[in-house]
C-alpha cells in the first residue's frame, strides 16, 4: 500500500464530501503508440502473469517478438489499496481578521479554512499544490483501477464523477428528469466540459480521446494520518 497525493478543484472536493464522487479520470502517461493494435486495458497480478509481474496495462507496439519487445508494460498509479490523500484550495488563519468578539464566530488563529467549504472571500487562498500533508481533510481509499478511452464515459460513469442534473423540476420531480432533459447526453456534456477546462490547453482535450486511467475509491472524510487498518479496512 502506497500513500500520494491527489489535487481536486473546489467543485469536486465539494462532490466527495456529499458522496457524490467515487471516481476520477486522469491522463495515462505515456499515451500508447501501437501499429493499429487494441489497448486490451488494465491487467493484474493477479489473474495475469507476464515478465513485469507487476499491477499494470499494456499495449502492442510494432515489433512481432519476442513478447518481451511487443508488449509495453505501463505500471499503474496508484493501485487498489493505495490512500490517496487529497490536496485542495486552502488558508490558514494567522491572526484575527474581523476584530471583535468570540460570540461572532471568528476563526481562531492557527485554524485552516477550505474554499470549497467557505466559498469565495477575501481571504488570501493558497494553490492546493502546496496543501501540506497534516491538512488534508478528505483520504480516498483506492478499490479500483482501469484504463479507457476517455470517450468511453457513460452517463452513469458521469454521475460517479460527481455530475449532477440541475434543473429545478428535475430536483423536485425526479421521475420526469428524462423528459425534462436527456439525462445521458447532458451528463456526458457536463463531464466533457469539465475535462476540457482542465486539460484541452496540454492537448488532451475532450476531442483528442486520450487514454485515461479510471480510480474508483471509498471516500474517508479525514485526515490520512488519522487513518487505522481498521478503519480503511
């Protein structure tokens, strides 16, 4: 089992605290160069044995044989077992901002207050790049891990990415969310979107298709140090 960190912009990290995100897409690197050949997807140690052994995918290259040369290994992080712990916009208070009373509910020096959670203020936020380990608030438990073609998402992959249907009558009737609107298409739509203001400016836009991997994982709403075998078990 591996610990690393993980970076969610505000909108999801809002998603994982409502139990709304259990999955997330990001870029396989390297993207496979095969001759026209299939990405077969993720293979595991345990129910298949090649000269790598490791938790992995693999992908047809040029070459006929040996296998070892045909086959190029792509070992992938994290792996089920793995903690993630996640990274996010945040500030910490380091003195009094409103000047009056306790009563007012003033933050306490020292304390750290998240943007997802308090919104947009004054408050000088820090990049969630340099959140340190010790605030983390939110550890994601890896249960799976699999490689697709980013288009490949379905809707109900969407929902899993913390994609909602935000019409009112859809909020209030949810046996009509079809007929109000195409509840796949938009979705997908919504996800599309997403992903392209995250990734169309380094070329792997929605449009390019690029290989992704697939982490699915159980959401523990603390800090990972706070973390037992027990209780990720």
């Amino acid at each position: 089992m591996t610990d690393r960190p993980i970076l969610f912009s505000s909108p999801m990290i809002q998603a994982l605290l409502e139990g709304r995100k259990t999955h997330t897409r990001r870029i396989l690197k390297p993207q496979p160069t095969a001759c026209g050949g299939k990405f077969p997807g993720a293979i595991y140690e345990s129910d298949y044995s090649w000269p790598t052994g490791k938790h992995g995918c693999f992908t047809v290259s040029c070459k006929p044989h040996p296998p070892e040369s045909y086959l190029k290994a792509y070992p992938l992080k994290p792996a089920p077992g793995d903690l993630l712990w996640v990274r996010e916009t945040w500030a910490r208070i380091e003195e009094v901002e409103c000047g009056c009373s306790e009563i007012c509910g003033c933050p306490q020096v020292g304390e750290v207050r998240y943007r997802a959670t308090v919104g947009d203020d004054e408050r000088r936020w820090k990049p969630s790049i340099f959140m340190p380990r010790k605030y983390s608030r939110i550890t994601l438990q890896v249960t799976n891990v699999r490689v697709e073609l980013l288009q490949k998402i379905s809707a109900k992959d969407a929902v899993s990415e913390g994609m909602q249907l935000r019409h009112w009558i859809t909020g209030n009737y949810p046996e009509h969310d079809i007929g109000v609107e195409r509840e796949g298409e938009v979705l997908r739509n919504k996800f599309r979107n997403l992903w392209n203001t995250l990734n169309e400016s380094r070329g792997f836009g929605w449009n390019a298709n690029p290989w992704v991997t697939v982490t699915e994982f159980k959401v523990h709403r603390r800090n990972i140090n706070e973390l037992t075998s027990k209780a990720v078990a």
